[in-house]
C-alpha cells in the first residue's frame, strides 16, 4: 500500500498537529530561502522528512521522497490530492497548490489507469464493480484521463454498455465514468457507434426503469446533442419529444432537471423545421398544465438548473415572434393588405360595393383615420417601422377577431370623441406591441444564467397576444383617467408601461389575475406613487437634511459592511459555465467565521450549505491581493468574443499570493455578485461601490431621516437654521420661585 505522504508550506503551523511537526520546524528552521519557495513532506508517524524547493522539477521531488522513505522505483508514483476531487499533481497545475494542502504518495497515472483496465475485464462481478466504482471517481483527473483513454479503455467502457449485460449498479458506475472521461473533450462524441446510441436511448425511453442509470443517460444524450447536428439527428430518431414530457412527470426532480435539459438542447439545435414541431407539442395547453402542476406548483421549489431551462424554454417559444417583429409591412403584398383592410371591415359596417372608385377611396382613408392611422391614404406606412413591424398587425387582428366587441367598442367610442381627445387605436397598438416586446424580451437570445421566467407564460395561450388585448384595453382606460390629448400620447404610454412592468414584477400566474391587478394600479394610483417619490425626494434635498444624511452615513455604511461579511461566512453556490454543459458543475465558498480565510470546494446539486469543514480549498484573506470584474477577469479574457453582456456582469475573481495566482467566479445574480465584491472590498480595505449598496444606503438613510423628522410633519424645514435673537435688556418678566405667594 502507498503512503500517505503529507504537504505543508511551512507558514501553516497552526494547522498542522502531525506527530512529525518538531522535526518540520527544525528542518524549516535551515531554510534560509523565502518560506513560500519551499515543500515540506513527511509521512506520518515517521521521525524523517525532507524539504524541498518547489521550483526543482516534479521527479526529482518526488524521486528525493522515495529515497528517504527508502521507496523502489520513483518513476512508478506520483503525488495526488487526498480531498474533494483526487486529482494529480503535474508541472502544469503544480502552482495551484494551496497552503496547507495534504497529498498522498501513490500511483502514477499509468499504473492506476492499467489496473482499473485489468481490474474491469476480470471475471469476478465484485472486482468489476469496485474496479468501475473508482473509475467514476478518477476520471474527473485530465491526466488519468489522457492515460486510460491512450489504452483505449473508453472503448471498453462502450464495448460494456452495448452488450448490457451488467447489473443496474455496475452500468450506473459505468456510465458515469464514460461521462466524466468524454466530458475532458479527448475524444470526440462523433467517434460513437449507432448501437452505442441506441443503447443509452433505450435507457431512457424504458418506463420503468433504475432511476441512477437514466440520469446519467440523459446527461450523456444532452451532450452529444450540444457536440453536433449529425448526433443531434441520430438522437432525435431514437429519443421523442413525448418520450420526455413523460419523465418530466415523475416526482424524482434530477430526473425531470435532466429530461428537461435533454428537451431544451434538442430544442436550440434543431433546424427551424424540427424546431416548430417541437414547439408545437411544447406549446400545447396539456404540456404547459404539466410544467405548472408537477414543476412549478409541485411541493417542492424549484432548482435553479430547472429555472434556467423554463426561462429558455420560455425564450425560445417567445423568439418564435422575432421575424414578424422584424419585418416591415410590405405595400405591395396583397396578403398584408387585405389583413389591414380586413381590420377596418371589423370596426366599420359599412357597404362600399355599390360606390364609385373615388368615393371609395375617400371612404376608406375616413375610416382608416377613426382607427387612428396617422397615413390614413396609405395606412401600411404606419407598419413600415421595426420593431414592431407585422407583429403589430398581428397583434390589432387578433384583438379584432377574438374580442369583437371590445375593439368595436375602443373605435367607435373614441371616434366620437373631440379629435384632440381621441385615443388613436393604431399608432396606440403599435407604440404597446413595442413595448411589450421590449418587456417580455423577444429578440434577445436566452442567457446562459437567465432565470427569470413569467408563470403566467405557462398558463396561457399565445401570451404576447393576450397581454395586448387587456393592455389596449387598459390604455384607453388610463386615456380617459388622464384625460389626455394627441399631445399627451408619450406621456399615456409611459404611464402604461409603468401599469405593466410593476404588475409583471408581482409574478402574476393567470391572465384573470395580471388583468385585475394591472386595472387596479390605475392613474390615480401612479400619481400617488410619483407623489410620494416627489415629496421624498423634495424633503431629502433640504440642506439640513442633507447635513443630517452625512452624520447618518458612516454609522450605516458599517452597517452594511457587517452584512456584507456576514453575508460571505454563509456562503454561495456558483456555477461553473461550460458552452456544452450547465449541471453538474457547482462549487461552493464562504468567509471564515474569523474573517480571515476563504474555504472552497465542489460539491453536489444538493448541497444547499454544506460545512466549511467539508470544503477541500483554503485561501488566507492576507495573501489576496486585488479584485478584478468584468471583463477584466482572467476567465473572460480566455473566452473573449463568447461570453455575452450578461455573463460579463456577473464575473469577478480574485488575485491572490506572491505569485498573483486567481480564483474565478461567476455569480449567480447581480444580487450575489454586488454582495461579494462588496464583501471583498471591504476584506481589502477598500470603499464598496456596487449599485446594490448605494440603493441599500440610500433605502437606511431614507428609513432613518422619516423616523427623525416624525415630529416635523408638516412643518417647512428651512434652509439655514434661524437667526438667534439678541438678548433683552433686562429679566423683569422672569418669575421669581424664592418668594412664597402671599
């Protein structure tokens, strides 16, 4: 058996309470070179050790430990992590070693890799399965990885899964190790035989089945689906849409996660053809009842994988819009003209068949002028602008069709109003389907960390168009509380966008209840709210006020320093990002209750706070040298031109030690990154600048001045305090208490 060796950079006494540790500081103690240059191995429980520089190449380390501990053969160990993921130490990652980590003296790569080879060809099932079982583990390792792959083990690995001849424990082992070793990117997904794919689609398409074996089958369809469109086919052929829906309604939520993972990279790497029929059955009512009922209403919350995946699906099915939105109206397109003329016909009962050409004519542009066309010669110029181009045509004909009367009832009510009053129903339509687009986001492709998904979207057919109907409605409401004019118009729609996105913000799951709420929040109602935010605004910039604010600040600001800290010891779960695979890449971190180290570590979906003892990685607060966000993080400058806008606003990372070593993060909200780097400033010593402690400022500064000046309501403060009056020229009119009253 190997042993187990131990590292420590010799400024981590503290941590080290090895029986060993007299002789560590008495060997350390000759060191005449800066401390950090420097590897102390011992074995534990053993009086010899050795030290060595760390810049001296990794077999001659390795070599002086074996000749100590009187080890043949150096050439056959290597030195590996005893925590979290057992990976190897080489000369490309050997800088990544953290003080006080412990490593173990065992085998090489090679050797290990040629064992676990033999290990899963012999005869005994037990061997077979202890020999997977540590594969599934040691896989993770890129070196092992490169190792086993060169003896062709991956083919082993498929030779078993073809022939299913294994138990449900062995395969699921065996699974998850092809997994891991496809996931370093060595050998490409497309090398993979048809009777391969079959097979693991058989895994998933089987009702009842082991829950461990169709995780990892999902998870292995998914990637070959991101690796390329001919796999993407293949997949397709064998997997079907419905066959998925069906495993989104187990109670089982890694199963529905990795369904639904499956399901949204079929989805984004479909051609437009294949698209629209998934779409089809993803869009009809049964499927969107099941995401509400056994997603987002089941008993337990929803994950934050599952929240990105509904997000997607939701943009997704709303970019479906984006060509209509995009393209103008074209004059000449008699389909398109008849859908304008079509909508006049629906407003105005009018028989023109028995009129001349001219009178016609003059009849129509009348009534293209009551809808409130501005170009009423010529209506479809209004519909030339993109966005929102024909999706505002679309938008004026559904409302026509399916809610007749209220559209009758929008015209005619405002054509029989002054002309300065009417509220024009065309230029209105068109102005509210740009504004919805812009709300609902259509046109922006689905973010990589986006989770912000609207339920009502899954509880309603043909979203865009329904929220129209009750929103035009709502503009000619708001219209007439206003009591607007032409000249008024942005105003109204201001006013209206304002109605939608504070009633969309309250998560609204029914188009009944978004509809009551967003009337509820009338004119009235608005004014109030800009009212009060006038008269804050008003009261917080009297100078006293203001002088009061800068006494109050230094006091809060510590406040929000604590939190922040506080905030850090609980710790954050980020996300690795990948471009071929979101899940199954977490890692967790969290300040010292001391303040005074950074613990780090994978960890599993599950974990919701896991122990900082559980975390393998340590970071000394001291040795952090500087904070870096945005793009001028490490990790985004690798990924220069494939990151987008938002994955940029949440990175940050971390430089620490002598040799300026970085630890990368992206956070999983704008809330999260505003903590840390807030957190981490206030570690360094620096100001916090996040746009979230300046609005948590100014909402404890407001909370604080409003307590302060309850007595004052009502009461003007004054710009400059009072002039204190001249003293009287004598206190006759002062009461005398020493004489006794008669």
């Amino acid at each position: 058996m190997s042993p187990s060796v131990g590292v420590r950079v010799t400024a981590n006494w503290n941590s080290c309470g090895d029986p060993g540790l007299s002789l560590l500081k008495h060997l350390c103690s000759s060191v005449t070179q800066p401390r950090r240059c420097w590897w102390v191995f011992y074995v534990r429980g053993l009086s010899n050790g050795v030290v060595s520089p760390q810049k001296k190449p990794l077999s001659a380390v390795i070599k002086e430990v074996c000749t100590c501990w009187t080890l043949p053969g150096p050439e056959n160990y290597a030195l590996q992590y005893t925590d979290g993921v057992q990976t190897y130490i080489t000369e490309s990652n050997r800088l990544d070693i953290k003080n006080g980590c412990i490593l173990r003296l065992t085998k090489t790569p090679g050797r290990c890799a040629e064992d676990l080879f033999k290990g899963i060809q012999s005869t005994e099932s037990g061997v077979r399965c202890d020999s997977l079982k540590e594969l599934a583990g040691i896989s993770k390792d890129v070196t092992f990885a490169q190792e086993f792959i060169s003896r062709d083990g991956h083919l082993l690995l498929v030779k078993i899964v073809e022939d299913s001849k294994e138990s449900n424990v062995i395969m699921t082992h065996t699974l998850t190790a092809f997994m891991a070793l496809m996931d370093h990117g060595i050998v490409s997904w497309e090398n993979l035989s048809s009777v391969f794919i079959k097979k693991i689609a058989s895994f998933v398409n089987s009702a009842p089945f082991d829950a461990s074996i169709q995780q990892v089958s999902l998870d292995i369809l998914e990637s070959m689906v991101l690796s390329s469109y001919s796999l993407f086919l293949l997949v397709k052929q064998e997997i079907t849409t419905k066959r998925l829906i069906d495993h989104l309604h187990v109670t089982n939520q890694q199963i529905q996660t990795k369904a639904m993972a499956l399901l949204m990279a079929l989805l984004q790497t479909a051609g437009d053809s294949d698209r629209q029929e998934m779409l089809k059955l993803l869009n009809d009512k049964s499927f969107r009842q099941y995401i509400c009922k056994d997603i987002i209403h089941s008993s337990g919350t929803v994950q934050d994988e599952m929240a990105h995946y509904l997000y997607v699906l939701q943009s997704v099915t709303l970019n479906q819009l984006e060509s209509r939105m995009k393209t103008p109206l074209d004059v000449y397109n008699q389909e398109q003209r008849d859908a304008l003329h079509k909508l006049r016909d629906s407003a105005f009962d009018v028989e023109s068949e028995n009129l001349s050409h001219e009178r016609r004519r003059s009849l129509c542009a009348k009534e293209f002028k009551k809808l409130g066309f501005s170009n009423n010669s010529n209506p479809g110029q209004d519909l030339v602008r993109t966005p929102p181009g024909l999706l505002a045509l679309d938008t004026m004909c559904y409302f026509a069709t399916q809610y007749t009367e209220a559209f009758k009832r929008f015209v005619l009510e405002n054509s029989s109003r002054e002309d300065k009053h009417e509220c024009p129903f065309a230029r209105s339509s068109i102005q509210l389907t740009h504004i919805l687009c812009e709300i609902l986001r259509i046109g922006e492709p689905a973010s990589e960390t986006g989770s912000d998904y609207h339920t009502i979207f899954f509880n309603q057919d043909k979203l865009l168009e329904e929220l129209f109907c009750v929103c035009i409605q709502l503009l000619n409401k708001t219209w007439k509380e206003m009591r607007a004019t032409q000249e008024d118009f942005d105003k109204v729609m201001q006013v209206v966008r304002e109605q939608i996105t504070r009633t969309l913000a309250n998560k609204p799951t029914s188009l009944e209840f978004f509809k009551n709420k967003v009337n509820a929040l009338n004119y009235s109602e608005i004014l109030k709210l800009r009212q009060t935010e006038r008269l804050h605004q008003e009261e917080t910039l009297a100078p006293p006020v203001l002088e009061l604010k800068e006494r109050l600040k230094p006091e809060l600001l510590e406040l929000i320093r604590q939190q922040r800290l506080n905030r850090l010891c609980q710790g954050t779960m980020f996300r690795k990002i990948s471009s071929r695979r979101r899940q199954d890449k977490l890692w967790f971190c969290r300040l010292s209750p001391n303040h005074k180290m950074l613990h780090y570590g994978d960890v599993d979906e599950d974990a919701e706070n896991p122990p900082i003892e559980t975390l393998q990685e340590k970071i000394p607060v001291a040795d952090i040298k500087g904070l870096l966000i945005g793009k001028d993080c490490p990790h985004m400058k690798e990924n220069k031109g494939k990151q987008n806008k938002e994955v940029l606003d949440l990175a940050f990372t971390i430089i620490y030690d002598v040799e300026e070593y970085s630890l990368n993060f992206i956070a999983p909200s704008r809330t999260d990154f505003c903590l840390w780097t807030d957190g981490l400033s206030v570690l360094l010593g620096r100001e916090m600048s996040s746009e979230a402690m300046r609005s948590e400022l100014e909402i404890l500064l407001s909370m604080e001045i409003k307590l302060r000046l309850l007595d004052l309501e009502n009461i003007p403060i004054p710009d400059s305090a009072p002039v204190v009056p001249k003293p009287p020229s004598n206190y006759n009119f002062c009461y005398d208490f020493s004489q006794t009253e008669q």
